[in-house]
C-alpha cells in the first residue's frame, strides 16, 4: 500500500468517526506542520499553539476532503492559511528561518549549502551569499516567497504547490521564475562574471 493509499483509509476511517484514525496522521505530519510553521513563526510556544489550530481546522474540515489531492498538501494549505491568518492578526509578517532539517531530520544551516574552502575570505563571502539570499527572500512578496520556499526548501511539485497555494500551475511557475531572478539580482554583485548566467 503506498503512502497515499495509507492516509487515504485513515481520512476515511476519521471521517466515518474513528478519532484514533486522525490521531494517526496527526502523529504522522505533526513534526513536518511543526517544521512548515517554523518558517514562517519565530516563537516556539506560538508555532504549537498555529499547529494545534491547524489540526483542529483540519479535523474539522475533513468531511469535506474529497481525496483529489495528497492528504498532506490538504493539510499544507490549512496550515500555511491558519499561519497568515495568525500573522495578520497580529500584524506581522512571516520570517524566512535560515535553517532547515534534511531527510534524516537533522538541522542544518543554510550556510552549509554554500562549499566552504576554510579560508576567511572564502568565508566571508559565503556567510555574505547565504545573508544576501536570506534576505532577498525575505524582501519577495508573500506569494513569491512561499512558492520558492515550497519549491526550494520543501522540494514539492509544481502540481503540489498549485495544490497547496490554490493557483493555477502556470502562476505557479511565474511566481517561482520572478523569486528566482529577483534573488538572482540581488547576488550578481557578489558572484560577479560567475554567477551572470545562472539562477538561484
């Protein structure tokens, strides 16, 4: 059985009534909604509290889930909507973490994607690059930034990320273009002739 297979009959037994069925996928996608979240919150205590928030629209919801998509990238949207929502509220605006976990689940910062050759001005320039980067997906709009993030950080489909932003692919595509090139520009300056012909 594949892994959407498997979350589809938990949806199903959850929707026929069966709490431990949803206790199963909130155990399942809990740590990767954690993760999601701590994109774009800062506070611990505050990505519990949208976490928990979005579960329980989630659970909510699900008679309504009709299984055209992944039950994950469902759940992505109400949890990426019950963050903005959460934001808004208090006036705030979603913050880009410069960390990531890998597949195995281990932390790791984005200076670690830029080659490190141990010297200090090669380590200048990589903690520029990883900054500038970090910066220049912070300044995108919140619809750049979020397909790049889902793209680049989360590795989803274009399909996934419609799915998950509720757009069609081709905006999909064009915001993830504009967010490259404008990040692009941004690091010509440091990468010079290097960097001319080649995208973030």
């Amino acid at each position: 059985m594949s892994e959407r297979d498997l979350d589809h009959e938990l949806v199903l037994r959850a929707q026929n009534g069966d709490q431990r069925a949803f206790e199963l996928l909130v155990v399942k996608y809990q740590r990767r909604v954690v993760r999601l979240l701590s994109r774009m919150i800062r506070d611990q205590n505050e990505i519990e509290d949208v976490t928990q928030e979005a579960f329980i629209k989630a659970y909510r919801a699900l008679p309504s889930f009709r299984g055209e998509s992944a039950f994950y990238t469902w759940l992505y949207r109400i949890a990426i909507n019950t963050a903005k929502n959460y934001l808004s509220t208090l006036g705030r605006r979603p913050i880009l973490s410069a960390e990531y976990e890998d597949e195995d689940g281990d932390t790791v910062d984005a200076a670690a994607l830029v080659p490190d050759f141990h010297t200090p001005e090669t380590e200048l320039s990589n903690k520029q690059i990883v900054s500038t980067v970090n910066e220049a997906v912070d300044a995108l709009p919140d619809e750049l930034r979020e397909a790049i993030t889902l793209r680049e950080m989360d590795g989803m489909s274009y399909d996934e990320i419609a799915l998950a932003m509720d757009c069609p692919i081709g905006t999909v595509r064009s915001r993830i273009f504009r967010a490259r090139e404008a990040i692009a520009n941004r690091l010509r300056p440091l990468l010079g002739d290097v960097g001319k012909d080649k995208r973030w």
